[in-house]
C-alpha cells in the first residue's frame, strides 16, 4: 500500500527532489519555543507546504487533507501540549501540519516518528510519511499512546 501513498504525495506536488525554503516555518516554529532538529527541518525542506488528499478516515465516501505546514499547527495547539506529548514519548516533537478536519495535529519525533493529537489522545501514526498516509487512508487503527 506505500506505493498508493507514494502516489498520494506525488499527487500533492511532493518529488523526491523538492526542496523549499523554510525559513517562515523556522522563524515561526522558534518564536513558538520550538528548537528544529536536523530531521525536522530536512523533512519541512522535502515536504512543507503540500496538502495530501487522503480518504476521510472511516467514512468511505469522503475525503480529508493532510496539511504539512506548522503554522497551522501551531496557531490550534499550544506548545505547552506538546510539552506534555514529549513527556509521553520520550523525545521532542516539532509540529509539522494537521490532518482530520484540522483537529489533529501532526507532529515528527526527533526520530522521526510521526504522531498525531487532539487534547489528551496521542497516537503513533507510523515510522514515517508514508507509512502514516498508509495507515490514515486505510483506516488503520495506530497505537494510543
């Protein structure tokens, strides 16, 4: 199914040569109390800006957008959440869009691994991108954490 979700973003105008400017998700990411790791900013230098048209999760006639911008994100959730989404995971997080009629807000690991949230739910959408869009668009369930 990766290659449906590598068709997704393809759709989207992601390639594999892309590479944006980020500099307005930086200055916008710092003065939110954000500090932008390498991983974090190469994956907004190949993927910011896109928005994905996915399925709606669980409602089989119906679409959804995956939002990669973090200033999205940032003006829907408060840094001091994501403080606490960091404290569950064990890492720090870098908000990176919103997905699910921009009520969840997606978010990279330092690792790399994508989550989403809303209030008190967090869940581990996948390893990366891709995997996250497989899981979205099939409805997958993705482990609470």
């Amino acid at each position: 199914m990766k290659n449906d979700a590598l068709m997704l973003m393809e759709k989207s105008g992601w390639s594999e040569t892309r590479n944006i400017n980020t500099k307005i998700y930086e200055v916008a990411l710092k003065n939110d109390g954000y500090k932008i790791n390498k991983l974090a900013l190469g994956f907004l230098k190949e993927y910011g800006g896109l928005e994905v048209v996915i399925p709606a999760f669980r409602r089989p006639d119906a679409i959804d957008k995956i939002y990669i911008n973090p200033i999205k994100a940032i003006n829907v959730v408060y840094r001091g959440t994501v403080i606490e989404y960091e404290k569950r995971v064990g890492e720090t997080m870098t908000v990176i869009g919103l997905t699910q009629n921009e009520q969840l807000v997606l978010m990279i690991s330092e690792s790399g691994m994508i989550y989403a949230a809303i209030d008190s739910y967090l869940t581990l959408l996948g390893s990366d991108i891709f995997e996250a869009i497989e899981n979205m668009s099939e409805s997958k369930e993705t482990p609470e954490i």
